[in-house]
C-alpha cells in the first residue's frame, strides 16, 4: 500500500510554494484564482412577519355567513457581499478599491496576480398578504 505522507513529503506539496519545477506550483489558491473569486460569498436574510386575523360569524342577506379576514405583513432584509473582477485594462488604471489576489484568471492563462473589489449589496422589501375566507352556512 502507498504511503502517500511519503509521497507528500517527497514532492513537498503541503510547502504552500512555487519549487519552480514543471507543475509544482503548490500555493494555496487565494480569493484570485480562477473560480474561487465566485465561491467567496456571503448572502444574510432577516425576516419580521407580522399577522392579524379576525375570525367572524354572521349573516348576510338572511343566511349564515362564518369566515374571517385578515392581513400578515413581512419585512425581509438582505445582504450579500462577494468579489467583483476590476475592468481596468491595467493595474494602475484599476480603482483604489482593487485588491490583488495571487491566482489564475481562467483554465488556461498564466498564474498572476488578479484584481477584485470586494462588493456588498443590501436590499429591503416589505410584502403585504391580505386574506379573506368565507363559508356559507346550511340553508334550512
């Protein structure tokens, strides 16, 4: 059976380096390379609801009416932040915002350095949920 601690410390691929050998590029991707940028978020969601109801029973044009009516209101808060690439064509042009991240843009580009702006957006709605439920009664 293969020892692969062995085999780990032989090619040194726990070294968080570049040994400058043919594929031994062992840094740990950053934020940069290509697909982690889009894997680093974070997405928060509160909700306050609210309801009330009224529950009635009655008669409408000589027969019996029950049912009730009511309204739930709910107010949802959300926030999400993750990174956004820089469209500059060159670093220097690139908004004081950008961060440079070791990685690689794409599947077949050269390792470098990538530049992204961590972005938030918030958002805030309120729905409003009216209801009405009525049953007849039994005509006699």
């Amino acid at each position: 059976m293969p020892d692969f601690g062995k085999v780990a410390e032989l090619l040194d691929i726990y070294c968080n380096c570049d040994n400058g050998l043919l594929g031994g590029d062992y840094r740990l991707a950053s934020v940069g390379h290509f697909g982690s940028s889009n894997n680093n978020f974070e997405v928060n969601e509160t909700s306050l609801g609210a309801y009330l109801q009224l529950d009635f029973n009655t008669e409408l044009l000589d027969r019996a009416f029950r049912g009730n009516v009511g309204v739930r209101v709910v107010e949802t808060q959300i926030s999400a932040s993750g990174w956004a690439p820089c469209a500059a064509a060159t670093p220097a042009q690139n908004s004081p915002e950008c961060q440079a991240f070791f990685g690689v843009a794409n599947a077949t580009s050269a390792p470098g350095d990538r530049y992204l702006v961590a972005t938030t957006v918030d958002h805030n709605y309120t729905d409003v949920l009216p209801a009405l439920n009525l049953t007849p009664g039994r005509v006699r």
